[in-house]
C-alpha cells in the first residue's frame, strides 16, 4: 500500500529514470537553430573541435548536448530523417550503458548513431552488433553516411571477410558485424603467434541490436574454435540400428519438461543384448552408454522440420527463437552425428575444443555495453543480474493505436487451426493484411495447406525459404496479404502498411501457439502497430499445445471442463490467459536458473582463459622473454628441491627430473639439500642457458623462446580444455554424495590449472635445452624475426623429431558447443590433407599453407 502510494507521488522507477533526461533533451532542441544554420564544412569540422575539446580534458558527457545537435542535424541533411526527442532520450540510455526497450518502428536504427558518434570521438572504435550479417550490412550501408560525412571511418564485418578486411574493419570509428563474427575473431587473436596477425583493438564500447535475442537466447550457446579429434563415426551408425526397436514406456520414459530420456530396465536388457555386452553400465562401457542416451534423444526428442531440417545431405539446426536456419552450428557431445545417423545423411567426425568463450562472458569484456530491443523488460531481472545492464522502456513518438484481442482458446489443435483459417478467410475477403505467426517449420507447412484448401493466397516464410524473406516482409502489410511466418518474423523486419490498409483496420497479426519465453509473443505482436499505425493481434491456443500440455494444462483443463465446454467451443476469459501468463513465468524463470548455473560454472573457465590469454599477449608483446624463462627456470627448480632429503631414493628423483628438463650436471650435489641445492641447481641451469643462447645466437634463440612458449601454452590449453569439459560431464554425480558440484568442480578445476601452468613451465625449458641447430633440413618458416639456423626439437626421453605441439591446426573458422544447447561450427577445413600446399593456411595469417603451418 505504501509502495503504491510512493509511486504515485513520484512516479515509477522507469518514469524517474525519463525525466532526468528531460534537461538534455531541452539543451539539445535549443541548440538545433544555430546548428541548423552551419554550412556542410562546418558542420563537418565540428568533429576535429570535439576531439581537441576532449584531448584538453573535457568527458563525452561534457559535449554530448552539441554532439547529439549535430549528428540531428547531420541525418536531416544525409538520410532526411530528424530524431524524435524521445529518440535522443534512447540515445542517452543507451551512452549511459544501458538497455533501450524501443517499440518496433520506432527507429532503434537511427537512434544508435547518437551514442556511436559521440563514443566514437575518443578514437578507440565503436562496436554496433546485429544477429545476421543481412542487417550488418544494411545498417552500415543505411547509416554509414551520417558518420562518413562527419569525418568518422565505418567498417563492417562479413563471414567470409579477409584477415586484412577485419583489420581494417576493426581499425574504423565505427564497425558493423554479428555476434558470432566479434566473438570468433576474439578467440582467433587469442591463437595467433605474431601481434601482427591480430585484428580487434581492445574492446571499448558497443552497442548490441536486438540485445534480449544475443544475450538471453544466445547465452547458452558458447562459440567454440575446434579442431578434429581422432574418435570413429562407425558407432553412431551402430546405435542408430538399435534405437528404432524401443517402445516408449515400455523401453524407455521420456520426461518432457527437462527434455530428457531414459532406458527403463526391460530397454537397457534390450539394448545389451542388441549390443552384446553383458553390462551396460559396466565402467568400461562408460562411452557407450553416452551413445546410446543421444541417440535417443536424437529419435525422441528432436523433431525434422521442427528443431532441424535436412537440407543438402547435412542437418541444418533451425533456431527455436527465430526459425532460422543455422548453417554451420552444431550440436554438440555427439547429438548432432547421431542426428545425422537418424537421418541416413553422412556422419561428421566429432571435434576437440581448442578455444572456447560464451557470448556472457565475450561482452562483458567490454569497457561499456549498452543494447536495444522490442522486449527486455519480461527479462529486466536477467540483465541486471548477468550483465549489471539496466532497462529503460522509452515512450512511443505517437501513442499506440494497436489493440490486443484476449487469447481464444480450444480443446483441441484441430478445433484451433480450423478457427485460425476461418478468421483468416474472413480477413482475406475484406482486403485487410494478416501476419500468421507459427512457432515450427512443420506447423508454418500444416497451415499453409489447410488455407490452400480454402483457396486463400497466402506466402510462406520459414526457415527453407529465408532467401525471399526480405520480399516477402516489404508486401506483408499490402492489401489482401496473407503471411505465414515462424519467429523469424519477428527481428529487424519494418512492415509498411499499404494504401488503403489504414481504413480497413491495419495489419492484423494471429498467434498460433504461446511460446515459452513472453517476449517472442510480444515481438511478434510488435509487427502490428508501428509508429501509431492502427493494427489488432489474437493468439490461438489449444490445450495440446506444447506449454499448455506440460506447464499448465491441468489447473487450465480444470477450469474448462467446469465451464463445460464442448468440441468446437472457444473460451475468452482472463482467469484463463492469467494461467497462461504464469506457466510462462514459469518457464521463463526455471530458463533464467539454467542460464545462471551454466555462468557460474562458465566464470570458472573465464577467470582461467583471462590468464591464459594474458601470458599469450606477454609473450606476443615482449621483445626479450629471456627473464621470463630464467623465473620459470627458479619456479620449476625451488618446487622440486621444496621438502628434498639427501637420500639415495629422494637423489634417484632428482637425477630423473633433471634429466627430463635440464641437461646439467648432479655432479657433487648428493649432500646438499634446501637452499643450498636450490642455488647450486639453479647456477647450473642458468649457465647451460647461457650456452644454449651462444651457440644458436641471441637473434634466434628470442625467437626460440616465444614459439615454444606459445606452442606449450596452446596445446596444455587445449587438453586442459578437454578435460574440463570431461569433468563438467560428470560432476553432477557428486550430488548423490552430498557434495555441491559446484564447490567440487571449482576445487579441481583449480587443480587442475595449477598442474597446467607447472607442466607449461616444465614443458618450455625442456624443449628450450633440446633444440639443436642442424643443416640438413630445410629452411623454416617464413618469420618476422630471421634464424640463423634451421632448428629441430629433440624429445627429451626418446631423443626424436618432434613437430610442434599444435601439430594438428583447426580452422580458425571451425566451431563448437556446449551440452545443453547447441555447437556453432563455421564452414573451414582443418590443416590436414584437406588444405592444398597453395591454399591460405586456415590460421589466418594470411601466408599460403606450405610458408606456415605446413612446413
């Protein structure tokens, strides 16, 4: 009561938020006269007088009143478009480093060059992200001139760009691109072994379009650069012969809430004996088990045309927030071969993670973050939380003219299409344009053969035809249009209403099904409306819908046998959407928790990657690693001689270590114990250091030094990688023994990193004493740094060639994912025979294969 009565008086959070910008906005409308009166030179040269204003001291805050005047004026003259107040209100919110929640229509697009200018003027490069490189591209395009006139340099990153493209790109004011591109060319720069071949500056401020879509739907989806492992693919064929035979129930439960599927004794009997094992769970049959549990999820829990497609002898994963095709990504842990064994396509082989980070941890690498969207205040609570973002809801220029019709509701998904193609037919036969929203592919396809029944004329836009999205959105809003679209309806698509369209009551938009998430209904009602367009929405439920039939259909299906409803029967009444409402809270919330666990296990590996990515740049940057080793060399060295006793056993060790790592000699030492060893040892080491440098030269042995270390740290990296990832498979377990698995997988993992960064270490100066120059090999690679010698690496047990540890080089473009959602792996070849000696090598450097990692 008294929280309400406060709000009354002051206005809610939201609205005391908007009038603190009221000031602003009257100093920049203030200013517009005199601005408006510049010549274009002048106006032009008001950038060059920021940048001196901010070099004498002056913050972006000081001059952002000027700066927004001008970049008005700017797109007045450029585009003939003026930004609204309320537009330059969303410009603040979003330089202030927070979410601007901006209706569709309402001009996010226009809006973002406020704030990017303005950060743009510090030098250090402005990120603008978009989910597809479509929008990447057109945004630039559409945009680029305000900048371009005002002096600043645009740049924009397509997939298939050039290293030299991408530096260029990066090096600009302002640089377009996706999600996936930024974060891909990240983990590239952290895998390169000169600075010169690194394309991104460090990450100062970005702007990230359609925010709730890349940081909440994405958030699962870690971007993983993989390399081929040596696993066989024959097993999946194998298992896939096997599944066929179980009977639900009977063989196995599958529990849809938590989408999972397990084998019921009488299926696991089954299943050895198909197998010919005698016990399944047996721990030397650990990897089966693995293989039998995805291909049932493969059978059993994902859809054709529904969670992927076929398409071109590959299964393509469809995108459950947008409907679009994800060429390239794939599932991760073995789920997508057996999805591909399902389907009778060829099995890919299973990749190893080299490089990973998840888009919650890439953009909170960012000095400052700020996004816009249609949505984001069902998920206020998310960002805060997640990613310290706060949400601004700006007001509409116009009010909103669009009404919302209550949810219809049947009893059975027949009943409802039926109701949904009557409603369409009636629309169709008035002239007035509807927009059909479907939550799959298959149910995109059922609709549109029922309305060909009823000889309504309709386009379809899903997944399998995303090419012609584009035209098909420009005549959604026409006269007599009917669309049928899956989400992806829904993201950065402006629906103009035609002439006439206005009278007979706007675009009309029908829900078909509820989605899980509140936000994607409320973007696909968005459609409807824009900028004070009238326009109406309705969904269509069913009680087998898939939220109705698991999260809320029994206290739902109560109250509608007690309303006595009978087949054919429709039901409004808001007792009924309440119930809706709050399974989808529901559903929102248990999704909020997952994303939050998987972060907390995921901050686990950042704090770790920001170290290891912090030694790699030491090593790239430093001129001289020469210190750098002799630390080392004092590390290994006083942890070895820690606790050390003067006995033949305890002399026998040392003389093994030594071995392994220093070829010095013990000669005199087998009394000596503490400090006394540590410094003899040490000496020793160092002058064999000393002779390793004289005999192959300074020159050479600096560059020695830091292709070892960055060879080492990759590879231990690498393994670490895997292993993590292994022990995250199964930490879970620990619950059974009352252990949080949490607590447990941070205590090894720390371990686990301790025993990384010693063998690192170890690793380094063994190879360091072991290379020799020799004169019968030829020339190595090209380097910025000449050798004086060809060199070759001798193993420190078997005294053998051994090639570098990255022997194996994945494609910097290759890619995958974690357990719960899916693995994005971009089209790429691995450096094996695949790449021609000719061919670019796949690193990205930008050298031909045989001048770099095929040497």
């Amino acid at each position: 009561m008294i929280g309400w009565a406060l709000r009354k008086v002051f206005g809610t959070e939201n609205e005391r938020a908007l009038r603190r910008f009221s000031p602003q906005v009257e100093k920049i409308n203030a200013l517009e006269p005199e601005i408006s009166k510049l010549s274009d030179d002048k106006l032009k040269a008001k950038t060059p007088f920021f940048r001196e204003r901010l070099q004498k001291g002056e913050s972006v805050n000081d001059i952002l009143p000027e700066a927004f005047a001008v970049v008005r004026e700017t797109a007045k003259r450029v585009l003939n478009m003026r930004h609204f107040d309320v537009q330059l209100v969303g410009g603040m919110v979003l330089h202030n480093g927070k979410i601007a929640e901006m209706a569709t229509g309402e001009g996010k697009t226009l809006v973002a060059t406020l704030p990017v200018y303005l950060n743009a003027l510090a030098g250090k490069g402005v990120h603008v992200v978009t989910v597809n490189d479509y929008l990447a591209k057109r945004d630039r395009e559409w945009m680029g001139p305000v900048y371009e006139f005002l002096g600043l340099t645009v740049g924009v990153i397509q997939h298939n760009a050039s290293p030299e493209d991408r530096k260029k790109a990066y090096g600009s004011d302002v640089t377009y691109g996706t999600n996936n591109e930024f974060g891909f060319d990240f983990l590239r720069d952290n895998m390169v072994r000169y600075m010169d071949f690194r394309v991104q500056r460090p990450l100062h401020y970005a702007i990230v379009d359609e925010v709730d879509s890349i940081l909440i739907d994405e958030a699962r989806t870690p971007l993983i650069i993989s390399g081929p492992s040596d696993e066989s693919t024959d097993k999946y064929y194998q298992i896939d012969k096997i599944i066929p035979s179980l009977r639900k129930d009977e063989d196995y439960q599958v529990e849809e809430k938590t989408r999972t599927v397990a084998l019921t004794e009488k299926g696991v009997k089954k299943v050895e004996s198909a197998l010919h094992v005698d016990n399944l769970y047996d721990p030397s049959n650990v990897e089966l088990v693995h293989h039998v549990s995805q291909g049932l999820r493969a059978h059993v829990l994902f859809k054709v045309d529904v969670d992927y497609v076929v398409k071109d002898g590959e299964v393509v994963i469809v995108d459950e927030f947008t409907g679009r095709l994800m060429p390239g990504r794939r599932y991760s842990d073995g789920l997508h071969q057996a999805l591909e064994a399902k389907e009778g396509v060829r099995v890919e082989e299973e990749n190893q993670t080299l490089a990973t980070v998840t888009f919650q941890n890439y953009f909170r690498l960012y000095e400052k973050l700020a996004g816009m969207t249609g949505t984001a205040q069902t998920e206020a609570q998310e960002f805060h939380e997640i990613y310290k973002l706060g949400v601004v809801a700006i007001p509409t220029n116009r009010p909103l003219a669009r009404k919302n019709h209550p949810d219809r509701i049947y009893r059975t998904e027949r009943e409802k299409f039926a109701a949904v193609v009557n409603e369409i037919a009636e629309c169709y036969k008035n002239g007035q344009p509807v927009l059909v929203g479907t939550v799959s592919i298959e149910k995109s396809e059922h609709l549109s053969s029922q309305l060909k029944r009823a000889q309504v004329i309709h386009n379809v836009l899903n997944a399998k035809y995303h090419e012609m999205e584009a035209e098909i959105i420009k005549t959604a809003g026409q006269k007599g249009a009917i669309t049928i679209a899956t989400n992806m309806a829904g993201r950065g698509t402006d629906i103009v209403l035609g002439e006439g369209v206005k009278d007979l009551g706007g675009l009309h938009v029908i829900g078909t099904e509820r989605h899980e998430a509140r936000r994607i209904d409320n973007q696909l009602r968005g459609r409807s409306g824009r900028q004070g367009d009238p326009g109406s929405s309705r969904f269509y439920l069913a009680l087998e819908d898939d939220l109705m039939r698991i999260f809320g259909s029994d206290r739902i299906s109560g109250m509608m046998q007690k309303m006595g409803m009978e087949e054919g029967q429709e039901i409004e009444h808001p007792l009924v959407s309440r119930a809706i409402e709050t399974a989808q809270k529901r559903v929102e919330a248990r999704n909020f928790e997952i994303r939050k666990q998987l972060l907390e296990y995921d901050n686990v590996m950042n704090r770790q990657r920001e170290v290891i990515y912090a030694e790699r740049r030491k090593v790239l940057e430093g001129e001289n690693l020469k210190e750098h080793y002799l630390g080392m060399m004092e590390e290994v060295i006083d942890a070895y001689t820690q606790g050390y006793s003067s006995s033949p056993e305890s002399f026998k060790e040392l003389s093994e270590f030594t071995r392994k790592i220093f070829p010095v000699s013990l000669e005199g030492l087998d009394e000596e114990t503490g400090d006394g060893l540590f410094e003899a040892l040490n000496m020793r080491a160092k002058a064999a250091y000393e002779e390793k440098e004289k005999a192959l030269g300074a020159e050479a042995m600096r560059h020695i030094e830091r292709m070892i270390l960055l060879d080492v740290v990759d590879s231990k990296w690498k393994d670490h990688l895997r292993n993590m990832d292994n022990l995250r498979d199964g930490i879970g377990l620990r619950a059974y023994g009352q252990k949080d698995p949490l607590v447990e997988y941070k205590h090894e993992a720390f371990q686990a990193f301790q025993d990384m960064i010693q063998t690192i270490k170890e690793d380094a100066l063994s190879f360091v004493f072991r290379v020799q120059p020799v004169s019968d090999r030829t020339a190595a690679p090209e380097a910025p740094v000449r050798r004086q010698a060809p060199l070759q690496f001798l193993h420190p047990e078997a005294g053998s060639v051994l090639s570098s540890p990255n022997q194996k080089v994945s494609s910097p473009q290759s890619l995958g994912g974690d357990p719960v959602d899916s693995r994005l792996k971009h089209s790429g070849m691995t450096a094996s025979s695949k790449v021609g000696r000719n061919d670019p090598c796949p690193c990205g450097s930008g050298k031909k294969y045989k001048k770099c990692h095929g040497q």
